[in-house]
C-alpha cells in the first residue's frame, strides 16, 4: 500500500470581536461579546455578571443590549460596504 504525501498548510482568518458591559453603580451587570467572521456572519451573546442587579435593573440592561446590538449591526454593514 502506497502512502499518501501531507499536505500541511496554515489557515488564518481575521474575525472582529466587540464586547461591552452593562454596568451599573461600577458594577459589571451583564457582559455583551459579538463575534464577526469575514463572511460577515456574527453571534452576539450576553452573560449575565450579577442576577441580582440585572435583575433590579433589566430596563436599563436590556437597553444596554439593544444598543449593543445597533453597533454590532454597523460594524457588519461597514463591512459589507468595503
């Protein structure tokens, strides 16, 4: 049986990452991380930090998100754009 010659190269991609935290009284309430790949497809992910004060504070944290969410959304059109 022959044995079949490896290739071996190396892969890269440069992936954009945006994180952000909700933060109330210099308290970290909810951490917010986005992940864009070059084909400009993302996951953008919450973590909740302190339950207690999330949820004493859900308006403003869920704010926080959506506004989060907005600046995510240019980054992936600036990158269509380019």
């Amino acid at each position: 049986m022959k044995k079949r010659k490896m290739m071996k190269m190396l892969k890269t991609t440069k992936n954009i990452t945006v994180t952000g935290h909700s933060v109330i009284d210099d308290t970290n309430a909810v951490y917010f991380r986005a992940d864009i790949n070059p084909d400009g497809e993302s996951q953008i992910r919450q973590s909740i930090q302190d339950q207690s004060l999330y949820d004493a504070n859900k308006q403003e944290c869920r704010q926080d998100f959506t506004n989060f969410t907005k600046e995510v959304y240019e980054i992936e059109d600036q990158k269509h754009e380019e």
